[in-house]
C-alpha cells in the first residue's frame, strides 16, 4: 500500500500525520504551500476539490477529510489500536462522536482563534472575533479538562486519536494567545502526547517543511 499525506505544517494535518506514525507504516508527504497557491493549483484540485488538506492518498486514491483519514487508518492497521476497543455500538458511536466533536465544534473555533482576519478584514472585528471565539473555545474545553482529572488520555487509560486531535488544537490555540492557567489538565496531558515517539517524529517533518518555507518567504504567520 503507497500512502502520501499533503500538508501543511502547523495545521490540522499533524493528526493524521501522528496516526500514521503510530501505525509504522512506511509514508510520504507532500508539503501544500498555500501562501504559493498551491491548494488551488489543478492538480491538487483533483485530489482535494475543497482545497483543503489533509489528503490522504492510497494507492493513487484520495481520501479528505481527518475524521474519514483516521477511520481508515484504524480499519487498515487495526493493531495500532488508533481507535480504542469498545464492546457495544452505543460505545462506539460514543467515541465516533468524540472524534466528530473535535473537527465539527472545536476545529473552527481554532481557526477563529488563530486567523480571525481569515473570517473578518478589519482589525477591530477580527479582535472581537478572537475574543468571541476564545471564550467559545473555553466552553468547549471544559468537558475534556473535567474528563482528565481522572484519567491519562481522554478515552480512558489507553491512548487514541482522540488525544492526537486535542493536542494540534492545544498547540495551535496557545500558540495564538489563548489563556492555558484554567486547563491544568489539557496542559499535563500535551506535555505527555510531546513524550510519544510518533508525535516527536511529525513535529520533525513539519520542522522540515517549516524551514522549507521559510527559505522561500511562503511561511504564513497569525496575525492580530
């Protein structure tokens, strides 16, 4: 099986960059410059119709979007353990949900947080859409600090994709200013994703493309 991952470093990507580093498989990626344009460039068009990354490509077959990504990852190296065990469809759903929450409610959020210009051109609304959203995100973050008082990873005592996801949203929105003090617990928990091997070996190859970028002055930056 040839597997290529696009990305972009910093963003979401990482989860699904982490996932296969977890699996141990032999992969590829591919470095989308989009400050080059290089997400609406046809080629990538007809991988990725939105324009987004991640893509996963399989065989010469795409597959977009991070949820659908770590799906297949799971089904198709099921030793990895990337999705934890769970012994009824209600558990199940139960994680998929989870997995759902972090790209349907917490991921916009992110963006809001790290690129409000994105959303709004003018810098008094893009401050008060980064406020907004920090206390959106505040919200969001409760459940999972309140889950991690009493246990190592947010799917029990066993690591999963879920903690690979809370920890890019983690990295991104404290890179972008959010307030870290009232998550004690979110902060010991990505202290301890830093320790594992796979995420050392992502952060790696984004350092890679980073230095790629910057070479070429195509290295975007958060802005007020």
């Amino acid at each position: 099986m040839k597997l290529e991952l696009y990305f972009s470093p910093g963003s979401c990507p990482r989860v699904s960059m982490i996932a296969l580093e977890e699996t141990g498989a032999s992969f590829e990626t591919h470095l989308v410059a989009f400050m080059a344009g290089d997400h609406r460039k046809p080629e990538f068009l007809a991988r990725n119709p939105s324009g987004k990354v991640p893509v996963l490509m399989v065989d010469g077959q795409p597959i977009v979007q991070t949820v659908a990504i770590l799906g297949f990852l799971d089904e198709s190296f099921p030793d990895a353990k990337l999705f934890p065990a769970r012994s009824t469809p209600l558990a199940r759903a139960q994680f998929l949900g989870d997995l759902v929450s972090f790209s349907a409610d917490l991921h916009p959020i992110v963006t809001r947080i790290a690129f409000p210009q994105i959303m709004i051109d003018h810098a008094e609304g893009a401050t008060a859409l980064r406020a907004k959203a920090h206390e959106m995100m505040a919200f969001q973050l409760n459940r999972f600090e309140l889950r991690l008082q009493h246990q190592p990873w947010l799917a029990g005592q066993q690591w999963s994709v879920l903690d690979a996801y809370l920890h890019w949203v983690w990295f991104r929105i404290t890179g972008a200013g959010f307030d870290s003090a009232p998550f004690p617990h979110i902060s010991a928990h990505y202290a301890r994703t830093l320790e594992r091997p796979s995420v050392q070996r992502a952060q790696a190859r984004e350092a890679e493309a980073v230095r790629d970028l910057e070479s070429r002055g195509l290295m975007p930056r958060p802005r007020a």
